[in-house]
C-alpha cells in the first residue's frame, strides 16, 4: 500500500515528460524516502536508456520491484499510470476544449515546471556523478554528440559512447567510486528464470502477433499488435512514439488526423506518462471495437513490452554491475545521462518553454523553489500553473 500510495501522488504531480519523471523519482525516491542510493538509480536510469519502451515507467516499476516485489512492481506501474489513462479517457468521452487563453495558460505554466524539475535533476545529478574532470568530459561529450544527431537512436548511441567512455577512462577505483555509492546492497527480485520467461514471451509477441493478424484479421489482435510494436520499437520514449503511433493509428483509419492532434494536445495537460496518450487513441478506435476494450488493448500493449525487457535485464545488470570493469563502465554510462538531461533541459523542455524574459523569471523562481526552500512539487506546480494562466488571460 506505501508503494501505491507514493506512486499514485507521483501519477498525480509528475508533469512534464519522461526526462521530468526522473528528476520527481529521484527528490522522492533518493533523497527523500532514500530508498535506494544515487549510483542504482542512475545505473537504473542509464539501463532503461538502453531499452526500448517509455523509460520513466520502466524506472519507476523497478524502484516498486525492489521495494516490495512482484506486487510492489504492479502497484507502481498502476498508481504512476492510471491517474494519466484515467484523465485522457474523461478527455475522450466529454471532449472538453483546451483551446483559449486559459487552456493554453495553463499548459505553458506546466511546461515551466518542467524546466525547473529537470534543471534541479541535471544540477544534482551533475554534482555527484560528474565530480572530477574525466566524467565531466564524458557529459560533455554527450551533449555534443546530441547535438549533432539527429535520429531516433540518439539516446543510445550517446549510452554506448558514455560506456565505452567510461572503460577507458574511468578504471581508477578514485574515479569510479569518487562520486557516489556503489549501491551494492540494493537487491532487485528478479530470478534467472522469470528473466528468460520474459525474454521469450517478448520476441514470441514481437514476432508471433503480425503472423496470428495475417491468419486472422481480427480487429482486437491487430490492436493491440500495433500498439505492441510501437512500444517495443521506439528508443527514448516520451515524444518517439508519436510518429509510430499516428502510422498505425491515423495511417490506417482508426483515427482521424484532428482527434490525433486533439488527443495529443490534452496528453500535454496531464501528469505521468505520455505512452498513456494509447488509451485515448484506443478509446477513439471507430466502430467495431468497444471503447473500453480498444483503450484496454493499447494500454497493454504500448507497455508490455518494456516492462518485460527490464524484466528480462535487471537480473543480468545485477551480476555486471559488481565487477570492477562494469562500475567504470557504469561511471561513463552515470555521465553520459547527465549528459542526456542537461541537452534534455535545453531541447524540447526549454525551447518549448521559455519564450520570454516573463518565462525565465517564471521557471527560475520555481527552481528556487525546489532547491533552495525545499518546496513541495505540487505546490510549485500549482504555482506555475496559476501564473501562466494569469499571464496568457491578461495578454
């Protein structure tokens, strides 16, 4: 119940997209609750990086698993996750208008709690894993890397480069264990067995699901098998998936191009996961499928999959990550995500943000907020949310 009660407040104050997600699971979990140290959730965040599928709720199903298990992985998902489906599928059966001042007062002031959250996660997170000159490099690094690609796989290029990095450069046992704690007494209760069991029902869905709808074109199958394929083929999450997804929605369809935009407007206005923007689409799903069972379908099946990869890896990353040669690995791969998050914290969060002096000043004072007096993030929300309302409704 603990864990469900904290991810359900998460679900409830986490605006602000994927890279926003790590920095609220980090004051909560880290800092606040400590329920696991900075190295394993940044070796967590770093692992979930690699992995295709939305990476703040892989990260926060891994933080339940190790809390209290199986239940504790399922009570985390449910309670980041619902409280977002919940608000999209009130937003598909009433269409309440987002248009207007107001409407667009209040989206922009969440996106200002965005920058000031991941401006907090890149502050903290750079002062303890990037403490001396050879990991401040590799974040360094990194940000120029993404700045020069433009695919979809950037996040893990820059992850590998930051690993490979991180073995040439990080073997000092001064280097690797200089900025943070090992984490090695965090267990994660994933045996062996459940991690192949994963694996196989991973590939035989991958696989298995576009031969069944070929056989059979049955309406429900071939939901849930696309909305399946985007999330097990989308790095990087969050804003990735759109164009995956307007392909096997709007493409074929199911969905009209002006209820995608809709859906993904509201989707904006909302806290926890941007995957959740599946169950709009699936509700949306014209005649022959029931709203519900169409939203149902493509919850499941935009998030299975990446649950059933860190499944799959976290035993494996458990017994790496003790070896001497991993840590320094892991030292590069801790860099190269702050090197993530800071470029994250310029584009899409402060770009899509920031449009004025008004908005600078906005973003800095919830900032101070939360690094200087501590404040509570809903209470920083509310007060961002409140002055862009102000601000767009008086021009």
């Amino acid at each position: 119940m603990q864990v469900l009660a904290v991810f359900l407040k998460l679900g409830l104050t986490s605006f602000g997209g994927p890279v926003a997600h790590i920095g609220y699971f980090r004051r909560e979990f880290v800092e606040r609750r400590r329920w696991l140290d900075d190295a394993t959730f940044t070796d967590l965040v770093g692992l979930c990086q690699f992995l295709p599928g939305p990476a703040s709720s892989q990260v926060g199903f891994s933080v339940g698993l190790l809390r209290a298990g199986w239940l504790g992985g399922l009570a985390a998902w449910c309670g980041f996750t619902l409280p977002s489906v919940a608000l999209l599928l009130a937003f598909a059966m009433l269409a309440p208008s987002l248009g207007g001042p107001i409407g667009g007062g209040l989206i922009h002031g969440l996106k200002l709690v965005a920058v000031a959250v991941v401006a907090q996660a890149v502050w903290d997170m750079a002062r303890k894993l990037c403490p001396d000159r050879q990991r401040a490099a590799i974040a360094l690094i990194s940000i120029g890397v993404l700045s020069a690609l433009s695919t979809v796989y950037a996040q893990l290029i820059v992850i590998v480069l930051g690993a490979v990095l991180g073995l040439a450069l990080c073997r000092s046992p001064r280097l690797v264990n200089g900025g943070a704690a090992t984490g090695q007494g965090f267990a994660f209760r994933v045996s062996h067995v459940a991690s192949v069991v994963s694996l196989v029902l991973f590939c035989v869905l991958l696989f298995g699901l576009p031969v069944l709808t070929e056989l059979r074109p049955w309406l429900p199958a071939r939901v849930f098998d696309a909305f399946y394929r985007s999330g097990a083929l989308v790095f990087g999450g969050g804003h990735v998936v759109l164009p995956l997804l307007e392909q096997q929605t709007v493409a074929t369809g199911w969905v009209t191009s002006n209820d995608f935009l809709a859906g993904y407007g509201a989707a904006q206005a909302v806290p926890g996961p941007l995957f959740t923007f599946a169950a709009f689409l699936g509700w949306s799903i014209g005649p022959g499928l029931n709203h519900w069972v169409g939203a149902a379908l493509a919850m499941v099946g935009i998030f299975l999959p990446g649950l059933l990869l860190v499944i799959a890896a976290l035993p494996y990353w458990q017994a790496l990550r003790a070896r001497p040669s991993m840590a320094a690995l892991l030292a590069g791969v801790n860099a190269a995500v702050v090197g993530l998050l800071a470029f994250a914290l310029y584009s899409p969060v402060w770009i899509s943000a920031v449009r004025s002096g008004r908005d600078f000043a906005i973003a800095a004072i919830a900032f101070l907020l939360l690094t200087r007096w501590k404040t509570p993030p809903l209470v920083v929300v509310a007060f961002c949310a409140a002055v862009g309302v102000v601000a767009a409704t008086l021009g």
